[in-house]
C-alpha cells in the first residue's frame, strides 16, 4: 500500500508490506494516519484500510460454523470469470473498455496459509477465516469511523514490538 509522510500526495514515503497490521490512530477526510506494529507512522489512503476486530478464532470455536465450501466454489467462479476476462483481453478479443465493464464491481479475496484461510465474502462486505472445517468472521471492508453504533468492526489497537 502507497504511503505518505504528511496527508500530501507530493510528499511519498515507502510504501507498506501486505498484510501488516496497522493502528489508526487518526483521520483526515480520506486520509488515515496509521502506526505500524514496528512503531513506525505514515499517512496512508484511509478508504482502503480493512477493520480486524479480532485474532483468527481458535481451532475450537463454536462460533464459527459456515461451510466454507459454498463460498470457496464462487471464489473460483469469480476467478475463473476473471481470468476469462484477462485472456480475452490479452488475446485482443476485447478492448480495455469491454474488459473494464466485465470487471466492474468484481471483487475476489483469498489468502492460504497453510490450514489457515482467510476468505472475502463480497455479498456479506466481510473476510471470514477458515481452518478448513468452519468458517468464521474475521474483519469488515466497511469503513471504519470510530461510531460505535453503526455495526462496525472497531478497528484493531496493536501495540509496536516491545510494548506487548
């Protein structure tokens, strides 16, 4: 993810691995101000931050009971849809703007990490983890405001190395 030293475009700084777990510790219209869980801060695009709510559940959680089978299926649907899309624009069948109006609104999320499986439910808005056997929520791509009565994950308070 792109990052900024102040809430200026002009003004970059390295951008942030994937995945990293981040603080919001400020916002500014679009902008959030984020501390890394190394300590270090950047100003980032605060739109494209995903609220965690809580670790991965435990292997024993009751709460976690969907199927992930169902979702898994339209994940490979969706990628197969994409793909599709990519070969017919790589093979000159469509056009940019074809290929832009069958990707409109797509959107595909998986992340496999041995047993561990972290999937986006785009009819739900939400990720869901997955160990194999149940699936359960994990975080919101809903915004997060800091309201505690809109049924939003608040976002995730990490502490930097050290202070834990």
């Amino acid at each position: 993810m792109p990052a900024w030293e102040t809430p200026d475009p002009t003004r970059p700084t390295v951008p942030l691995d994937p995945l990293l777990p981040v603080q919001l510790v400020e916002r500014r219209g679009d902008w959030g101000h984020i501390r890394c869980a190394n300590g270090w801060a950047a100003w980032v695009d605060g739109r494209l931050l995903v609220a965690v709510p809580d670790d991965p559940p435990a292997g024993g959680d009751p709460g976690g009971t969907a199927d992930p089978r169902p979702l898994l299926a339209r994940v490979e649907q969706a990628l197969a849809g994409y793909r599709a899309a990519v070969e017919g624009l790589a093979a000159g069948a469509t056009d940019g703007e074809a290929f832009e109006a069958r990707t409109r609104g797509l959107r595909i999320g998986l992340v496999v990490d041995g047993a561990s499986t972290w999937v986006y439910d785009p009819q739900e808005g939400r990720w869901l983890y997955g160990d194999g056997r149940r699936l359960s929520p994990y975080a919101t791509d809903r915004p997060v405001d800091g309201a505690d009565d809109t049924g939003r994950a608040p976002a995730r308070l990490v502490a930097p190395e050290g202070e834990r």
